[in-house]
C-alpha cells in the first residue's frame, strides 16, 4: 500500500521530483531517487525533523507538521508519517507548496497508518519523547559521512612539507606545519604510510607536473616582461574606472583572469574588432565586451616614448 500510495502521489502532483519515505531514525523504507540520494536524503530528514520537533514542542505552538528547505531549483519538504515515519518530497521550483501540503499530509498520514498497524514500528528507534537528548532522538550513525574537500582534511602545504622532509616516524610527522590539528594528528599513520607507498614508487610512476596554461602570476610580470606588466596595469585602469562609472564590483565587469590573458598575449592586430573576439574567446558577455573593447584597444597599444622637445640655436 505504502508503495501505492507514493506512486498516485506522484500521478497526481507531477512537480514532486521526488520521494523518500524513511523512518524517525533515518533509515530508508522506500524511494524512487537514486539509492545514494535517498539513503542520504533519508537521514537529513531525521535530522530535520528531529530539530524541528523539539523547536515545535519548545515553543508551545502544537506538533510539529513539516519542515521546508526551499532551494534555487525547487524545495525539499518532510512531514510526519504516522508514529515512526517520516514522508520527503523533493520539488520544482514551480510548485505551489501550500496547495501540496494539503495533498501529501494525507498521503503521509495514510502510508503512516499503513506501517503503524503493520509493524508498530519503523526502523530502530520510535520517536521519543520531545525533549529527550537530540543526539538520542536522532542517531548520528545514521547520517551520512561529512564529505570534506581535500584541503580541509589535510592542507596542500602539510602535504608539500611531508614530501619535502620526509618523516619516518610519527613524532617527527607531528612536527610539522600543518600537522597539529587534532584531526590530523589521529590520522598520523595514515599520512606515514602514504609516505612509505611514495618511497617504493619507482621514478616513472612518479607524477609529472603538468605545463603551466596561461600568464604567469602578475607579481612575476615585471621581470619577465616589462611591457606586457605596462599593459596590464593600463587595463586594469580601464576595468576599474569604467566599472566604477557603473556602479558595478570590477570582478563583475570583467574577470581578472581574462584580463590578465588578453595583456600577456594580445591580439596580433589590436582592433576593436580583434580586442571583442579575443574576450568572447574568454565567455564574455556582449554587454561586458560593449563596455569595455574600445578603452581597452587603446590600452593594448604601447604608448608612443615621450620625446624631448629641441630648441633652434
């Protein structure tokens, strides 16, 4: 029946993306999203719900009744489903919430009736009391590992100073910059037996750095090219005065980058005409490029040498 009832749900309401009905400990009972969605989505929801009802109850404004994460492509609403149960939708952004609540309430209360009087309950944990330990309420095993960029597990720079150093035992590792985060340090033989699978690499296994794309860093250019530094520091006055005449951030304008590639290589024949494709080639947008390909040809063009004025006799 629960299965039944989510697919109706769904004929009925074509702007639910999604479904996911799970239980108040986040374990998945049934979906239609990608099994890694729904099994993530299904422990955020218990999260969701079990904050929200301990907020409702807080309060004093009656049971809780749903939560609603609105997003730039639609929302994400969960409601109580029976006793132990929780019903999430995943919608478009078209989607008329209040006129859905009405319909996935009952949808919710009918697939909750459903589980109530089959099993008397879902998953491992019934929902508890409203101001029992939030940690209790809703099991942190349940949820989804963190996934943390790179960095943040371990900085680029720790990484550099352990290959440059390389340390043979933990309390030199320890030493380290970058390695004295807590975190970092109980993963310490780890790092060491990453560093110990680098030393039997052979060398043609070692990683190649791969050629650099691209103009060097600005504060490089003096040295490595006077003129085109001179270029771009006039281009760089065009961005900032015309961005300024406009009320508009300079990085809005244009970006740094392209500014900094159209300086250090610019066209071949500096014209309006040449100065317009060269930014396009960059993924500017025609209004940026109207406001900017005529100061910047002119910038483009390396000023004339001042010459010394000479006096008869």
């Amino acid at each position: 029946m629960v299965g039944t009832e989510l697919r109706r749900l769904r004929r009925r309401r074509p702007e639910v993306a999604g479904s996911v009905l799970a239980g108040t400990d986040g374990l998945l009972i049934s979906s239609d999203l990608p099994a890694t969605d729904a099994t993530h989505l299904a422990a955020l929801a218990a999260a969701s719900f079990g904050l929200g009802h301990r907020v409702a109850d807080t309060v004093r404004q009656g049971g809780f009744r749903e939560s609603v994460v609105r997003t730039d492509a639609g929302a994400v609403v969960t409601y109580p489903a029976g006793r132990n149960a929780l019903l999430t939708l995943v919608t478009t952004p078209e989607t008329d919430l209040e006129s859905l609540h009405d319909d996935a309430r009952a949808v919710a209360s009918r697939a909750g009736s459903a589980l109530d009087r089959g099993t008397g309950r879902v998953g491992a944990t019934p929902l508890p009391e409203a101001h029992a330990t939030l940690a209790v309420r809703t099991p942190m095993a349940s949820l989804p590992r963190r996934d943390a960029a790179p960095g943040r597990v371990l900085p680029d720079s720790a990484i550099v100073a352990a290959a440059e150093l390389d340390p043979k035992d933990e309390k030199t590792l320890l030493t380290l910059p970058g390695f004295g985060g807590r975190s970092v340090r109980r993963l310490a033989r780890t790092w060491l037996a990453a560093l110990d699978d680098a030393r039997q690499l052979p060398d043609d296994a070692l990683p190649v750095a791969p050629a650099v794309e691209g103009p060097p860093p600005p504060h490089r250019w003096a040295e490595r090219d006077p003129v085109a530094a001179a270029r771009l520091a006039r281009c760089r006055e065009v961005v900032v005065r015309i961005a300024g005449s406009h009320d508009l951030p300079a990085e809005n304008l244009i970006t740094p980058d392209s500014i900094r590639r159209l300086a250090w290589v610019p066209p071949e024949e500096v014209t309006e005409e040449t100065v317009a494709e060269t930014l396009r080639g960059f993924g500017a947008r025609e209004w940026q490029i109207g406001l900017l390909k005529a100061d910047l040809t002119g910038a483009l063009h390396d000023p004339l040498p001042a010459t010394t004025p000479t006096h008869p006799g």
